[in-house]
C-alpha cells in the first residue's frame, strides 16, 4: 500500500488534535486566570532508501534517500504569559502581577495551584476559593519558609472589619476593640522551575508533577514571585485574532491532508482498474 495514505492519516489526526486545542482556548476566552495551549508537531521517523556514502578519492558522497512517514504530536504547551487585570473593587478579588500561583488546599491534603483569585469568606471565616477550598498562607507574626511547612488555611476574624489585601499579600483589617488597622494574615505564592511541567486538573486549578519541580512558597513581590494586584482578577490570556487565525490554517490543514487521502485513493483505483 502507498506510504503516502497513511501518512495522510497522521496528518488528519494530528490537525484534530489542534483543533480541541484551539477550541478549548476559545472557549475559556473569558475564564479568569486561564492560560492558552499550543500545538507542535513533529514528523515521525523517516524510512531509508539508500544510506549516505563518505567521499573516496575517485568520487564524491551521496546523501542519504529517506521517505517520511507522516506526522505526530511533539508536545502541547501552556503559555504562562501573564495578562491584563481586570478592577472588580471587591477587596477579596486577587491578581497575580507577574510569576508565581496561589496555593490551595483540596481536601484534607490535597494541594493544587492557581491563577484565580475570585476569593471569599465562608462561614467560618476562611479565606476560600470559587469551589470552597482553603487559601494558604501563615500568620501574621510568622515567616514564610519557603518549604511550606507552616502553610496553613487563612482565617479572619470577625472582629476585624474593612478587609482588604495588599500589595504584598498581607492580609489586613481595622481591629473592632482597639479600632487600629491590623495585620491579620500573609497569603503565600508558588513559583516553579518549570511551570509547564504543571497537570491541569480542571477548576482554573493546577497540580505539582516530577518535572515542574518542587514548588518554592514566597512572599508576593519577593525572589522570583509576583506581587499583588489588589481588587483585581487575572484574565485569560486567550488572543482571539491568534486562536482564529490557527483555526484557518489548521482548517486547511486538515483539508489538504484529507485531499491526500482522496488522491492515493484514486490513483490505487487506477491500480486495481489495470487488471481490466
């Protein structure tokens, strides 16, 4: 059978798997704290006809006769490119300026990592994300190690009013017996060696694995970590005009490597028609 129809089939395969990328950019174009995927392809081991020959002192070298085999997936990558902020004037609202994620405990061990800081109290009065997770951080009179090891759940009592958080992520109030503005909490940030090495698991939430590395827990605006923009929630970083401009030349594409298909179809119909 000719190479040329399977290597059509690669090609079909490889464009859909653009196009769930692409369409699931557009799709999160309005989900805060969303960061956009990109496709890369590769081409898959070449199949050697004749080998290269070294030059002799009576003629030259040949270079090598390879037929490729198609294309597959090389990797699909997440862009970390921070974007714009958007003022919401909700004191409890968080954005990012620069590197780094909140940290968010699922469960009763579970840690994740976002960009999202669409924050509130529950009614206990802990600082929790959109799905009632536990925002991490330590106390006020407490210095962030940079393992972790003192994270814990934000809680602020309700004798403090006129919350809000700074720059730096402390978290601050107006003391109700004393009326002084008080340092209540730190919120914590995580940075990564290398946060495309990051599992997505859904919720706007991010998961460490062995090639993120180990996540580093920082003061906002401290080391390599972003600082904070109060009041303020991350949007998505999707470009519109990028995403539909892949969309066409994934489109054609995909077209093209179809044609492919429809062409060596035709010409092994020829094939079968000879015997005629």
């Amino acid at each position: 059978m000719m190479r040329s129809l399977y290597s059509g089939v690669t090609g079909l395969r490889s464009h859909q798997t653009k196009m769930d990328v692409i369409g699931n950019n557009i799709a999160n174009v309005n989900t805060i704290g969303y960061k956009s995927s990109r496709v890369v392809f590769e081409d898959i081991f070449s199949q050697t006809i004749a080998s290269a020959t070294t030059p002799t002192a009576n003629s030259g070298g040949t270079n090598p006769q390879q037929i490729g085999l198609g294309v597959q997936l090389s990797t699909i990558d997440v862009s970390f490119t921070t974007a714009a902020a958007q003022y919401t004037g909700n004191p409890l609202d968080l954005a990012i300026d620069g590197d780094g994620f909140f940290v968010i405990r699922e469960g009763t061990d579970g840690r994740t990592f976002t960009r999202a800081g669409n924050f509130k109290l529950d009614s206990k009065n802990f600082l929790v994300d959109s799905n009632g997770n536990y925002v991490l951080g330590c106390g006020a009179n407490e210095t962030l190690a940079e393992d972790g090891s003192n994270l814990k759940p934000i809680e602020i009592d309700p004798k403090y009013t006129d919350i809000s958080i700074n720059r730096n992520g402390q978290v601050v109030g107006i003391d109700s017996t004393t009326n002084t503005t008080t340092v209540i909490a730190q919120i914590a940030i995580a940075t990564f060696s290398n946060p495309n090495g990051l599992e997505k698991t859904g919720g706007n939430s991010y998961r460490e694995t062995g090639n993120s590395g180990n996540p580093v827990f920082r003061t906002p605006g401290t080391g390599s970590a972003g600082s904070i923009n109060p009041s303020s929630l991350e949007m998505s970083n999707v470009d519109l005009t990028s995403e539909f401009t892949d969309m066409i030349v994934t489109q054609r594409g995909f077209q093209a490597n179809s044609r492919i298909i429809t062409t060596t179809d035709e010409m092994l119909e020829e094939l079968v028609n000879m015997v005629r």
